[in-house]
C-alpha cells in the first residue's frame, strides 16, 4: 500500500476550536488538514495530506458539467476515555466503492481510504470536539477532474477527505421535527441513482425542498416515484414508522440510499426482539393507522441525523401527528443506544467501533 505524504502546519499557524461547542452548527466549520489523492494515466495516484485550502481544478473540469461526483458522511466521536471513535467506517468505503462503480468512477483501494482517514484524524485531533452531542463529521469525495466537454468516464479525478467539528444537524436538535410528504416531485426512478450517495441526488431534491420550506417544513419525505404511494426516504434520513407492534422502513429496492444507521437500527431493533419489517408502507396506510391509534411513532435515521424524532407529517392537506408528537419510546431507546455504542458508553457487540 502506498504511503500517505503529509505537509502539515506548524502549530502557531493552526486555527482552533470556536470555544462555545453548542454553537457549532453543522457543515460550516472545517479543519486545518484535508487528504488527497489524484487519478491519472489509468491509476490513484500520491495520496497526500496537506493544509486545508481552496482547490484548483479547470472550468472545464467534467464534474463541473455533467456530475461525475460522489461523496460519503462519517463521523469521529471523541469517548470519555479520550479515545477517539469511529462507527462503521469499512461500510462507508464499501458504499463509497458502489456508488464509484455506478458513476463509472475508479475505485479506490478501500483499506488505503480508511489508512488515510486514520491519518488525518490524527493530525486534526484538537479538532474532534468535546461536548456530548459533537462530533467530527469526515466528508470523503471524488470529483472529476479531467477537461474535457464530451458526455463520457473522465480519465482523472481527485479523491478528496474534509472534516470539521459539528453539532446536531437539524436546528431541532432532538426534538420532533415536522416533515412534508411530497406528493408529486420524485427524488430517483428505478434504474437510477437513488441508493448510491451521488451528488446528483441531492440536486434533485432541492426544488421540492425549497417548496417545501416555503410552506414551513424543515423536510421531506418522498413517496415512490412511479405511483407516488409508498413512502421511500428523507433524503438526509432513512424513515421508521411504528405501526402497531410493528417497526416498518422501506425495503432497499432500487431508489433508497442504503444507509448505515438504517441497517444499525434493523440490526439492534431484531436483537431487541422486536418484529422489523423492511415492506413497502403505503402512505394510506399511515393515513388508517393513525385513523385506528396504531401509529405509535416515526424517526429518521442518517449519520448526520443520528436518530431524528417526527413529530408530525402533513399530506394533501392533512396534519397527521404521529402518536402524541413527542418522542416515542422506541425512538428514544434507539437514539440512546447508538449514540452510546459511538460514545463508547454502551457495549460494542456487534464490533462496529473502529478506535483510531
Ligand atoms: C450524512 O448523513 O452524512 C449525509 O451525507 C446526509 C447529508 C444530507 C448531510
């Protein structure tokens, strides 16, 4: 495996840590240190960290143009041990290598990835913040880099690992949110891009989105693009509703990302000895159980949004507070166990902890 280069700044040239950790939002803050790796003549080429700076890629660049671009969301969490924490990174790099082979982008070497983030959190470790509820959010990407304004592969490309310090990532917190089920736009088709995590995807989304804001909900739940009936995902979140003593997430047909703490919760959920059904949910079916009491709960899952409590959905019109718009038990369990598994407060059973 090659080894990582690094040209790292001297300590009075770092940046530090905003000190009020409450207010570090997320996504604005990044770190003094990024990774990089460059494909050329047919191969990932001087994997390097450097200081974080602006990039200098060609106006002509293809992902500029036409979307050749993928990207991945983990996080660091420090423990109170002060051992620094990942949570299932190896199942980031792998959905990391399918999303590359669906954009026709090459892969890279999936150990040299998690080598390199390892390396990189070592030199930014002040950064990782303190405060329960933080963490160090990694944004691993691939860019086309190669100019050229042919629709085809490019033949270059720059792999790239950014982080910075983040709070909760919906302003909520975890409070319930309220979230707008969309019944006209469609966020991917079968055949699609919908379960690799393309930047295209989130481009998608954004009309509706915006649409939705307007109207007052911070998000969107989209339904099946074909009959737009059955209930997919978020977008930043997989969704869990609790209908009766059933706990139901959409199946992985095609059309919804595959997420991480999706599966973390299907796994820890069947462990609890609840029944867990991965079944089409039609959306009227959301409708007659909150008609009959049945619909106990709903929250979102996604790395950014940990576990996100939905208070309330709103459809054609309607208003359908999910239970009693609170946060259900299930969903506070839940919340309660993975972030203990990734805080290291909780027993590690399933070996998901990768300690850096
Ligand atoms: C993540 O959860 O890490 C994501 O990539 C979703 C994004 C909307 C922040």
């Amino acid at each position: 495996m090659e080894s990582v280069s690094k040209r790292i700044l001297p300590q009075h040239q770092r940046r530090f840590l905003p000190t009020d950790e409450r207010k570090l939002g997320f996504g604005d803050i990044f770190s003094d240190h990024m990774f990089k790796m460059d494909f050329h003549d047919g191969q990932w080429r001087n994997p390097r960290i450097e200081p974080y700076a602006a990039l200098s890629i060609s106006p002509a660049a293809m992902s500029l143009h036409y979307g050749q671009l993928i990207f991945e969301g983990m996080k660091c969490f420090r423990r109170q041990d002060g051992r620094l924490a990942l949570f299932r990174p190896e199942a980031n790099f792998k959905r990391f290598a399918n999303s590359s082979h669906q954009l026709c982008i090459p892969q890279i070497d999936q150990e040299l990835a998690l080598a390199a983030l390892k390396e990189l959190l070592f030199v930014d470790q002040d950064w990782v913040p303190h405060t329960p509820g933080t963490s160090l959010y990694i944004r691993p990407f691939i860019v086309a880099t190669e100019p050229h304004l042919g629709v085809r592969p490019a033949n270059e490309y720059m792999f790239m690992i950014i982080t910075g310090p983040v709070a909760a990532y919906y302003t909520e917190g975890f409070a319930p949110i309220a979230i707008y089920v969309e019944p006209h736009y469609s966020r991917a088709v079968p055949g699609g891009l919908g379960e690799v995590k393309a930047a295209a995807n989130y481009a998608a989304s954004l009309f509706a989105a915006e649409e939705a804001h307007k109207k007052g909900f911070s998000q969107l739940l989209w339904l099946d693009p074909c009959q737009h009936k059955y209930v997919e995902e978020v977008g930043s979140m997989n969704m869990f509703f609790v209908i009766g003593d059933e706990l139901v997430t959409s199946p992985l047909a095609g059309t919804v990302l595959p997420g991480i703490t999706r599966d973390s919760v299907v796994t820890i959920a069947r462990d609890w000895g609840l029944k867990v059904s991965e079944r089409p949910l039609a959306i009227d079916e959301i409708l007659a159980a909150k008609k009959s009491g049945e619909l106990k709960e709903a929250f979102g899952s996604g790395t950014a949004a940990v576990i996100s409590p939905v208070g309330r959905l709103h459809y054609n019109g309607q208003d359908i507070v999910v239970g009693e718009g609170g946060i259900g038990p299930i969903t506070q369990k839940m919340y309660d166990e993975i972030i203990g598994i990734q805080y290291g407060t909780r027993p590690d059973k399933y070996g998901w902890v990768v300690l850096v």
